[in-house]
C-alpha cells in the first residue's frame, strides 16, 4: 500500500453532464471567409514543408546560415568547433 491509495478512487468517476462533442478543425481549410490555417506552399517528397515563394528546400537558407547550423551540430555532437589541421 502507498501513500497516495487513499486518494484514489476505487471506481472511474462519473459525471453527471455530458461533455459536449468537440468541433471539427480541418488544416485543408475554412469555409466562409476565414483565412486558411497555414499559408500557401508544398512538401517535399520527405514531406518538409516550405513556403510557396520558394522552388526547394535548399533556398531558404544563406550559405552562412548553413555554415551556422554544421557548426551548431557538431556542437552538440561534442565535437570541436573548428575543422582538424595545425592551430595557428
């Protein structure tokens, strides 16, 4: 026997009012005049999405922001922040 038993019911709990049913969201998108949930754009085939203004993936980030991002990577990888050569 624990602590906590004689804090938990013996039976599920009822309740006297039903819980009134949830209504539907759909991310297809809205009738009437409400603007869509998520703005225009595709996936890729392993199913990334990215904007419409983009043709791939690969545009949305700059060079250095790649560079940023390996550097990130290796970080939490616990590997070192500089590539292997002589240090100056």
């Amino acid at each position: 026997m624990t602590a906590t038993d004689h804090r938990r019911p013996k039976h599920p709990r009822r309740r006297n009012d039903a819980v009134p049913a949830r209504p539907e969201i759909s991310i297809e998108g809205s009738p009437g005049d409400e603007p869509p949930p998520m703005p225009e754009g595709r996936r890729d085939r392993d199913g990334f999405w990215y904007p419409a203004a983009y043709a791939a993936p690969v545009e949305l980030f700059t060079p250095q922001q790649r560079r940023a991002q390996a550097r990130q990577r290796a970080a939490r990888r616990g590997g070192a922040l500089t590539p292997p050569g002589p240090s100056v």
